[in-house]
C-alpha cells in the first residue's frame, strides 16, 4: 500500500516461519509492477436498432445519442472505441419507452467489462407512427373561361401520410388548401395539402401537378 499510479520495483523479503530454516540465496531479489490510474470520462452511447416495426408502421424521430460517465484503470477506458444501446423495435406497432443497456466495444468489436458505465441502463423513448395512403381531393374557388371545375384531376391522386395511429384512423382523405381556377388556367397553381395536426407526409418533398380539361372538351 501506499504506491501511487505508476510503475514500481519492490524488494522481495523472505520470512520462514520455522526458525531452523534460513535461506541462503534467491532470485530475483524484486519484482516490478505497475499502477493504473483511476479515471471518469464522459463519453457518448450511440442508439441502434434492430427488427422491422409490424407492417405499414415507421420509426418517429428517435433520440440517437446519450452522454454517459465512464470510469475505470486507464488503460481499460482509454481502449473503449463505442458506445452502444441496441434497442429491439421488432414487431412493435406503438409509441414506447424502453430500458436499454449500454455496452462499450474495443476497435476489435469485442465487449468489455472490466469498466463501470454510470448509468448502465437509459430509457429510449420509441416514437412508432402509423402509415396509411389516402385520396387527394382537389378544392378548387373562382371562376375560369376555360377551366371547368369539373374537368380538373390532381396527380398523383393518393398521398402516403404518418402520425398517431388514433389520428390516422379518421381521415379517409387529405384535402389540398383551395385553389383559383385562374391560376389554374394560368398554369401556376401552387399545390399544397391540409395536413390535419399531427400528420405529416411519409415523403416531405412529395409534389403534385394539376391537370385540366378547356371546357370545349379539348386537352390542355
């Protein structure tokens, strides 16, 4: 005892319990050893998953870091290349929460755990949305020499949306915000869609072109 972090020779001394014994000579006469030092870093847990969500569900925003403190010899800490929490979403169709261990990975893939993770275990939470492809109905204001209300279709006419699976089972259709027949005409209709609140689109840079038909039946 009494030895710092560092490396440090000792003499060996030999005590013989029987007094009529007496030792003449031995070797080697010390030994060396080393101290590791006793370190706390902060290092950072990367979230994984694994499994497929049950079908026409997807993964929300998931929280894809945590900082946790690390602690152990040296030598140990300094050789952890990642930290790791791998969360299982298989088969889930519903937001949760889940604890997940942390493990630490040398640069050869292989787990170690000769150190102490503070905390061990986090809590993910697993935002799960619900996908569903509903109609685009068109909405349409004004009036128009040429364009008839009628005679006017949205393509594509079907929009995969996502949110909570609540809100998601009362809409059987996404309207777009109403459009003037003259911008229409004019081939400068801005499309955009009246997403309920807590719905979004599975594909955000989805676009959309409205077509029509002049009233005389001739195609524009």
């Amino acid at each position: 005892s009494g030895y710092n972090a560092g490396e440090h020779t000792v003499p060996i001394v030999i005590n013989t319990l029987d007094p009529g014994i007496s030792v003449d000579r031995f070797d080697p006469k010390s030994v060396v050893f080393k101290i590791d030092e006793n370190i706390k870093k902060k290092m950072t847990v990367e979230i994984v998953t694994e499994g497929n969500l049950k079908e026409d569900f997807i993964l929300g925003k998931i929280k894809k870091s945590f900082d946790v403190e690390v602690s152990g010899a040296k030598t140990f800490v300094e050789n952890i290349e990642k930290l790791t929490a791998l969360v299982n979403i298989a088969n889930r169709d519903e937001s949760t929460v889940l604890p997940v261990k942390v493990v630490a990975y040398d640069k050869n893939g292989e787990e170690l755990n000769n150190i102490k993770i503070n905390p061990n275990t986090i809590d993910v939470e697993v935002p799960v949305l619900m996908t569903k492809t509903v109609p685009v109905k068109l909405k349409t204001y004004g009036f128009s020499n040429k364009v008839s209300e009628n005679g006017v279709t949205i393509e594509p006419n079907a929009v995969s949306i996502k949110g909570n699976t609540a809100v998601l089972n009362k809409i059987s259709e996404i309207s777009t915000k109403p459009i003037s027949l003259s911008d229409i005409e004019d081939g400068i209709a801005d499309v955009k869609l009246n997403l309920p609140e807590g719905v979004s689109l599975v594909e955000h840079e989805a676009k959309f072109v409205v077509k029509f038909s002049v009233i005389n039946n001739v195609l524009n």
